[in-house]
C-alpha cells in the first residue's frame, strides 16, 4: 500500500504521553544488540541545493514511519520519563521524519524552512547530564532533541546560539537498558553544517568541513584519521619503474587502493569523505538526490554480515536510507524492504495542516514484470 494512502492517526498519541510497551515488544528489544553502524554524508548541487543524506542501521526494525508536525503543535519534553515532566514549548516551523519505536519524536527529518536533523549513535562517548530539580524547567533528553530543534530554527546560527542555553539529559529506556547516546548532525539552506556532541567535556560544535558524519570515536578523531589516507585519489595511478622492472596497475578505481571497506565507524567515515568529496557536480536538486542514494548504496549493509560473538542471529543491518533536499524542504527515503525511494514535501504537507499525522513508511518489496512488453508487437 502506497505511503500517500496510508496513515495513522497520531491524535491519541499525545507528545506528553508516556506510552506504554507490550510485554512481548519488550522481550524481544532488550534481548537485541543495540549497536548502530550510520553513516551520513552531505551533498551541494550548482543550483545551491544542499542535501544531507544518511543511513539507519540497527540489529531489530526500530519501528520507523514518517511523522509531520505542523507549526502550532505544542510539545512537552521528557515524554519518555514516566516520573518525570520537562517543559512545554510550541512548534514555531512544521517539521517532519522518520520516528522510531512508534513515538512522537523525529530521530531523521527536516523543518519547511530546509533545516535537517539526524541522531547517529554515539555510545562510546556520549554524556549527558542527570535530571534534577534544578535543571528540569530547560531539560530535553537525548532521544527528543530533534523535535525541540526542527520546530524552533531555521538555521545553524540561531541553534548555536540557543542550544547551549538548554539541558541535554539521559532518560532510562527500557528497550536498550539505558538512555540514547546520540550525537547529531545538523545543515540549514544555506549550507551550513554542523555536528554537536555531549562528551565529558560538554557541549561541542563541529563545523563539518569533510562533508560526512559516522558514529564513535568523536569527530575530531575521525578528521585526524583521515591523515592516514592523504594518498588516495579517484584518479587512476601510472605506470611506475622498481629497478628494471615496470609495473602497471590492474585495471580501474587503482587510485583508491587502501581505501577502507569493512563496515568500522571509522572505515566508514573515510569511504564516505572519500566518496561525497568526489562525486561529480550535481546541477540541481534531482540529481544531487540521485546522487546521494548512489553513494549510500556502498553502505547498505545487508543481514548477517556483522554479528556478535555470541552466535546469535541478531545482526546489524540497513533498516532505512534517507535524503533531506533543504533547499525546497523535501524528505526522501527507502527501506530494507520498499527499495523504491519515496519523498515527502515537509513544506507543503504542514502548510495547511492543523494536527500531527504518521504515513506508514514501509510499502514492501515490488518489482515491475515488463514480459508483456517484450513480447508485444
């Protein structure tokens, strides 16, 4: 069933609700492994288009669908604490995205005025302050960060400026046994691009010069590996001379070698430099959207290829694809098993919208039988 068709009515599911999980949801995500492996990248096209494009990794289906917002929408923070209650703040920009686990909170989306959002992992480092007394009247958790800064800004400096005046917390989550340990990636219109991290030494922006975004160690770790890699290049090396002997390279793609393919945080972020800093020019947001789901499909990671020591079929795998067009405010996507991409215009969908609805994200495998064509006369 197509996405246009199918909704879920989201009036019942209150952004203040604490909702509740079955016993059987809950067995079978705190037995799986909580590892994600995303990678994100950033694209600019010569229209001045700018796309932020990334995948969704998880070892179970996290449950996605697409929730839009509409401007107006009022939201209460800590939703997910069932003792606790932050503060209440309204919607200043529709905004819209994949959710997760069916709850009222975008971990993946953009706002109508072009500003994206993305949550990757982070659980080797993040770190976020307790709840308390003190802190609770500016306290968002970690998990529901996206909702606060998608209904409030429409660019980076604006969010620079605000967010520090803010608490990040970590709220206990039962299915993962602890809270979200997410760092983010933030890029508004114009091109800007930011990743903002909780570590012990608190608050850190990144500006993102190298145009891609993984996971653990931090990112300036990541931006100093990359100095192992100075000699790669997509153009094809040249014969060469040892001794008497020439040595020609084999085939195409030689300016690459040693470019690293296993599925690491920290192989993954320099393919993906690698790959968005190369590609060729994009001339206007159709084609930097094609683009970008090109070179995501290099990091699509199909079940059973990253596994636990314990034997288990739990296995890490692609659950969604997304791609933010900022410039005109359109969210696309794919999933493990729709593998023909679909897109939402944020900005018209929350035009005329008066109250906050979820589109079934999944609309299953297909494919187009074209025998008749063949034979047709």
């Amino acid at each position: 069933m197509s996405t246009k068709q199918e909704t879920l009515n989201i009036e019942t599911m209150k952004f203040t609700s604490k909702t509740k999980w079955s016993v059987t949801l809950l067995l079978q995500l705190t037995l799986a492994h909580v590892v994600m492996a995303c990678t994100g990248i950033i694209l600019r096209g010569e229209d001045g288009t700018t796309v932020a494009a990334r995948t969704m990794e998880f070892s179970f289906d996290i449950q996605s669908n697409i929730l839009i917002v509409p401007a107006g929408t009022e939201i209460t923070t800590l939703s997910w604490d069932d003792a606790n209650e932050g503060f209440t703040y309204k919607a200043k920009y529709g905004f819209g995205g994949a959710n997760c686990l069916g709850k009222p909170v975008v971990v993946d989306g953009v706002n109508e005025m072009g500003l994206y959002f993305g949550a990757f992992y982070f659980a080797g480092s993040a770190t976020f302050e307790k709840l308390s007394d003190e802190n609770r009247a500016k306290a968002i958790s970690s998990e529901e960060l996206g909702n606060w800064i998608l209904s409030q800004f429409a660019s980076i400096k604006e969010l620079k400026e605000a967010l520090p005046q803010k608490v990040v917390v970590g709220t206990h989550i039962d299915v993962i046994d602890g809270f979200a340990p997410f760092h983010y990636t933030v890029t508004d219109s114009s091109g800007a691009s930011v990743v903002i991290q909780y570590t012990k030494r608190g608050l850190t922006f990144f500006d993102n010069t190298v145009n891609a975004v993984t996971n653990d160690p931090t990112f300036d770790w990541h931006k100093t590996n990359l100095q192992n890699y100075v000699g790669l290049s997509p153009v094809n090396r040249e014969e060469i001379t040892v001794g008497k002997l020439k040595l020609r390279p084999f085939g195409q793609g030689t300016g690459l070698i040693g470019l690293p393919g296993d599925h690491s945080s920290p192989s993954r972020f320099v393919r993906a430099v690698a790959y968005a800093n190369t590609v060729l020019p994009s001339a206007n947001s159709a084609e930097t959207v094609f683009n970008a789901f090109h070179i995501l499909n290099n990091f699509d990671i199909p079940k059973g290829s990253i596994r636990e020591a314990s034997g288990d079929e739990l296995t890490d795998y692609t659950v969604w694809t997304s791609a933010a067009d900022t410039k005109n405010g359109i969210y696309y996507y794919k999933t493990y098993k729709t593998q023909a991409v679909e897109s939402v215009n944020i900005r018209k969908a929350v035009a005329d919208m008066k109250a906050p609805k979820v589109l079934v994200m999944e609309s299953g495998f297909s494919v187009r039988d074209r025998t008749e064509e063949a034979n047709s006369k």
